[in-house]
C-alpha cells in the first residue's frame, strides 16, 4: 500500500498556517524550538477498523491531500473518538474552512518541515523508488512515506462532580437543543457551504472555553440560552415562531417530561 508523499505533507504544512485545524483551537505545530507537536489525521481511516473508514477510497485517495490534515494531539483524539460529533464530510468543512483562513503558498523551508515532520513521527518506513534523496537540490521528489504509528489510547477525563455531565437532566437538555439546532440548520437548502454538525459544539466552547459538557450546572441557563438564539436565528426557526410554533422545550417543560432525569 502507498503511502503519504513528502510532497503531500509539505503542501499540508503550508496551508496549516503552522496551527491546529480545527476551530477555537490555536495551538501551535513547530513550537519555538522547532519541534514537531502536530499529527496527520486521516479524515476517512487508512485501515478497515479506524475512524470513518470508507471501503469504497482507493489507498490513493486515503494518503491523498484531500483525506488529510494537521491536528495537535488532544484534537486528533477527540475526532476520532467521537465519531458522532466529528463525521467526515464535517471534518473536510473545517479543513476547507481553516485552509482558507491560514493556507498560504509553499516556499523551500517547507520542504524542511516535512522532512523534520517525518523524523518525529513514529515508525515511519521510506521507500525511495526512483533512488531520489529528499531535499537533493534540483532532484526530483517522488520519496513515498508510510506512517505506521501505533494507535493511542483515548486520555480518561474525569467531568467535574458540578458539570453537566454530571447531571443528566442539564445533559440531556442542553443536547436536545444542540439536536434541534443542528436539524433546523441542516435544512438550510441555500447554504453556500456543506452543513457541518461538529461546527455548533465548537461553537460552544469557543463562547463558554471549554466542552459543553464539561460545563458547570451554573452554566447551563446560558449555555440553553446560547444555542437556543441559534436555533432561533435559523431560516426554519423564524418560520416556526412567525407561525407561533414553538422551535424547542423549556428546561422546565423538560423536566416534566423527563422526571427520572433529576437528581435524587
């Protein structure tokens, strides 16, 4: 199987803007020192039993620059194991969306940080074909790298005793919301740009600084407030209360429904 191309990576370097990809989240891929601290995330998985897998993609089109994108490490971890928040057409929305905004055309030293990207990756096999040494001046690139990284186990967080997640009744609320908002703006059928469903939990934390269910309860009337003027703003959402329709539940309308939720 075929791997990334050098060439690959150092296009993804230029258009990473030197950040993480995904939104609210700034951290840096060369620190001051020089050291490598990004990954390369596959959108759709290299193998069978990864995240977003697709049997239908060529190994072509899984090392391919459109199947990629740089992410620091805790972000890599959070897309791949919450396959739900994060799904692949949402994952190419952000790596569209952050190119934009970051990208910026290739230049030599690229090139040096796709090699240096290389060395600090794990296991990473080289096989050189046309006998080509990377950054030979005037040779041509065609070296092919195969990323064979070990997978990583997911890092246990522990919520706060006081956090929404804690609390199933604000859990569950604050989650019908971010449903109904994401329903409502799906159905947007003038939208310029494929909906994404991961854009409105980033969202969230960008407003609050952190997960909305790391949240804590104190929060949640703002936070249901927050999402609730989203789902009001959406052109499904001015229809319904043009119409006198409700758009969504009260918290305490939710709490009549769902009795078992509260705290005992």
């Amino acid at each position: 199987m075929k791997g990334i191309s050098i060439l690959t990576i150092k296009k993804l370097y230029a258009m990473s803007g030197n950040e993480c990809a995904m939104p609210a989240c700034d951290t840096k891929l060369f620190s001051k020192a020089g050291v490598f601290l990004g990954e390369i995330c596959h959108i759709n998985a290299k193998n069978r039993n990864g995240s977003r897998f697709d049997p239908n993609q060529s190994d072509e089109e899984r090392n391919g620059y459109d199947n990629l994108l740089i992410l620091c490490p805790n972000c890599h971890t959070i897309i791949d194991s919450r396959e739900d928040w994060y799904p692949a057409e949402a994952l190419r929305e952000i790596k569209k969306i952050h190119e934009s905004n970051r990208g910026r055309k290739e230049n030599d030293e690229d090139m040096f940080k796709a090699q240096q990207i290389l060395n600090t990756s794990a296991a990473v096999n080289v096989s050189n074909s046309s006998n080509v040494v990377v950054n030979s001046p005037g040779a041509k690139q065609t070296t092919i790298l195969q990323f064979k990284t070990p997978k990583k186990a997911s890092p246990s967080i522990i919520p706060p005793s006081d956090s929404v997640a804690n609390d199933r009744l604000s859990r569950s609320y604050i989650k019908h919301l971010i449903d109904r908002y994401n329903d409502f703006a799906s159905k947007n059928k003038n939208r310029r740009a494929k909906f994404s469903y991961a854009v409105i939990y980033s969202s969230i934390q960008k407003q609050f600084g952190t997960k909305w269910d790391l949240l804590s309860v104190n929060d949640v009337e703002a936070c249901a407030e927050f999402v609730q003027k989203k789902i009001d703003n959406t052109i499904l959402g001015k229809l319904n209360k043009s119409k006198g329709r409700k758009n969504y539940s009260s918290f305490s309308e939710w709490s009549e429904m769902y009795p078992n939720l509260k705290q005992s």
